[in-house]
C-alpha cells in the first residue's frame, strides 16, 4: 500500500484531503508543521508528501528539496493558497513532482497521486537494480580463498575509498576488469558511471574519437558535436583496459587529462575540463615497453600510482575446484539444469592444465562441459582431448607410460578391423566419439 503523509497547518484541510486520499486506498499520515513531518519521514516508510508551501516553520519549496536529498524516492506535491510562477519553478528544480494551488487539488490531486505512486515504484526498482549491481561488482564476489587472490584484493580495498590512479597487472584473463568494477564500487565515485574501453579494439583515430569525441565538421560525417568516454565518466571512473597498446601521441593526450583534467575534442580548440578517475590495465611489461619506446615513461608514472599485480590461475590452484563449480552452477542455472557434480578426475584435469588464458580460459572450458554433459556429473569427456591428458605430445611417448600402452592397443584393434572404427568401439569397449578423441590425441590416422 502506497504511503502519503500530508504537512500542512489547516487541520481541515488535512482531514479533508485524508478522507478523500483513504477512500481511493492509500495510507494515509498527517503533520502540521515541517518539524513533524520530516520525524514521520524518518519513521515511516513514506512515499509521497503533500505539502503546504507556506508553514509556520518554514516554506515547503525549501522543504521539498531538503526531504530529496535524504529521500531519494519520494515523491514531493506542493500546494499553495496563491500560485506564482518564480515558486513554481524553483518548487521544480528542488525536485518536486508538481506545483498545484488549492482549490484545484480536488480534480488534481487523485490522478497526481497515481502518478506520483507510478514514479515511485520506479525510483524504487532503480534503487535495487543499483543495488544489485553493487554487490554484482563487490569484492565479495571475486572467487578465491587463496594467499595471492586474497593479497590482491587487501590491496585494491586499501586503494578503493580513494581517488587514486590505478594500474592493474597480470596476464590475459586474470579478471582486471572485475577489479576494476570493484574498486568504482567501493569508491566515493559509486553512484556515477564506470565507463570501460578496450584501447586494443579501435585504430589509433576511432580510439581518440571514442575517448575524446569530435567537434562538428572535424572530419567527413562529423555532422554534429559529439561527447567521448572521458565526458561520459564525468565524475565518475574510466577503466582504460590493455593501455599497452595505445599510441603514443594519444598516450600524451591520457597523460594531459591526468595532469590538468583536460582534454580536446578532435577537431576542436576549447578545452574540456573532466573530473575522471582513471584505472589503467595491461597485460605487457610496461617497464620493458619503456625501453623498446613503445610507452611513455612519464605516462607510466602517472598511471603506476598504485599498482596492483593479478596473480595468474596456476598461481592460485587452490582457486580452480572454487571457481569451477561457481561455473559449473552458474551454466547449469542458465541451462535450467540440475546442480551438476564434478568428478575428481575431471578436477585434477583442470588441476594439471596450464591455463594461459587463466579465469577466461576456464569459464570457457566449464561452459562446454556443461553443454556435452549428458547427466549430472561433469566427467573427463566432457573436456577437450588436450585437458583430458595433460596436453599430451604423443610424439614424445614414453615406452613405459600407459598412454603409449593404450596408443598402441588403439592401433592394433584398428588394424585387427581393417580400419573400422564403429567395430573397433565396440571390441574396446568405449564410445564411438572417445574412439575419435582418443585417435586424435595419439595422430592415429
């Protein structure tokens, strides 16, 4: 039920609007005087305030706009014996939903409610899908229990609440993304945009154009101004993922934002003043690019403020039986399937894998087990040939390992059938595709 308080002197007027607002199934509250109402507030779950402009202790346009800074979602209507034009405006750029004078409130009042209530519900769901998406991005979320992952985390809470520049390290797939998302979360910054760019997607002029944005006419199709990214995380954070890759006559135009908060737009002459938070990520030894001249040294500086280095999957083996059955569970929910059981052959599969493409590369590996399991347990099979043996060179065999004993058992059904590959299943027992898997490791042809 949608709550309405009224604040208003006139205790007729009160008990009149009361009636008329209770019949129509609304709880109703009542103040008569500023002080009182902004107590209820604070009490009660209230969702939208008819107030009076003129009170003993105060005037309600300057109300409204007090109770939407400490109550973001509820809806403000002013009333007024003598409506004017410069209170109804300011009433307006203090938040409130309308400006009504008395006397029309009977016809307007009802519908105003409604469409107050509409607002509300919306502000509302805003509120939680804001909510969820904080914890979504919280350090709560990164997956990990052990010395490294746990290491990197301490460090990026420490370096969160402030507004320092970060640089995020570590090889492809380690989640510099997921970190940064964190750390705007946990940041003063959290209620403005985290605007994300891949500087290794765009050509050197679209990824000035995408950053910066362009003046009208700057260049063929340029038919009118255009905001970049820096204007779009206008107090807010810009996460500038694989930097490394980046021009370096466009790394000077990052430096200048980091140095006076200024940029040009391409094609323009005024300068465009930016309050950005930036957190810069990059797979590459930037200390060793300095030197081969491909980055900019005072660049590096700036942006290495506060570093943090991502520690690689086969840093974190711990990790890998946490982060797979997270996977294995989230895949299964988006496949509306059963919880689904890994095998401990198949974790010590993902165990043994090197994983260069780290957190990336294993999400991928858990999703297409979750698509070729036939039942609830996610087994050897269902990984690829390379994961199932270790990534087995089957030139370099030993005559004492079981693989060379099993290649060479292979072989020989294959040459007892003269080649045919459903009767040499059968006679070993197995699937026709683990035939084929299993020929395609050893290059039996």
């Amino acid at each position: 039920m949608v709550k309405v308080l009224i604040i208003d002197d006139e205790e007729k007027l009160r008990n009149l609007l009361s009636k008329i607002i209770g019949f129509e199934g609304f709880e109703v509250f009542q103040a008569s005087n500023i002080k009182s109402g902004l107590q209820r507030l604070r009490v009660d779950d209230i969702d939208v305030v008819i107030c009076d402009v003129k009170l003993p202790d105060g005037s309600g346009v300057e109300t409204a706009k007090l109770i939407k800074e400490k109550h973001k979602s509820v809806e403000v209507i002013l009333l007024t014996a003598y409506g004017n034009i410069p209170d109804g405006v300011q009433a307006i750029k203090n938040g409130a939903f309308d400006y009504i004078t008395k006397g029309d409130d009977n016809n307007k009042i009802i519908p105003l409610l409604y469409k107050a209530s509409e607002k509300v519900a919306l502000n509302k769901r805003v509120q939680q899908l804001e909510k969820q998406l904080a914890k979504k991005y919280s350090f709560d979320k990164i997956i990990g229990t052990s010395k490294p992952i746990l290491q990197a985390i301490a460090l990026a809470k420490k370096v969160a609440p402030t507004d320092a520049t970060v640089l995020l390290t570590g090889e492809t797939g380690t989640g510099k993304e997921v970190f940064a998302q964190a750390i705007h979360q946990e940041s003063i910054r959290m209620n403005q945009n985290f605007v994300a760019i891949n500087c290794s997607a765009f050509s050197k002029e679209l990824l000035e154009n995408e950053l910066f944005g362009h003046k009208a006419g700057s260049f063929t199709g340029a038919t009118k101004d255009q905001k970049g990214l820096f204007e779009e995380a206008h107090n807010g954070t810009i996460f500038l993922d694989e930097i490394g890759e980046m021009a370096l006559d466009l790394q000077a135009k990052i430096l200048r934002v980091l140095e006076s908060g200024e940029f040009l737009r391409v094609g323009d002459a005024t300068p465009i003043k930016v309050n950005v938070r930036i957190i810069a990520a990059t797979n590459r030894n930037l200390e060793n690019e300095i030197e081969l001249g491909n980055f900019r040294s005072d660049l590096f500086y700036r942006l290495s403020v506060f570093g943090i280095e991502l520690p690689s999957l086969r840093e974190r083996l711990k990790d890998i039986k946490l982060l797979a059955q997270y996977y294995a569970d989230l895949f299964a929910i988006k496949s509306n399937r059963k919880p689904l059981t890994l095998s401990e052959d198949y974790l010590s599969a993902l165990e043994n894998n090197p994983w260069k493409g780290n957190i990336r590369e294993l999400k991928n590996v858990i999703e297409r087990s979750v698509i070729l399991a036939d039942g609830d347990l996610l087994d050897l099979d269902t990984l690829p040939v390379d994961l199932q043996y270790g990534k087995l060179n089957s030139q370099q065999l030993s005559a004492f390992s079981m693989a060379s004993a099993e290649k060479l058992h292979i072989q020989k059904i294959l040459n007892h059938t003269g080649g045919n590959k459903a009767e040499t299943a059968r006679l070993l027992e197995i699937g026709i595709a683990t035939l084929y898997r299993k020929m395609e490791l050893y290059k039996i042809q």
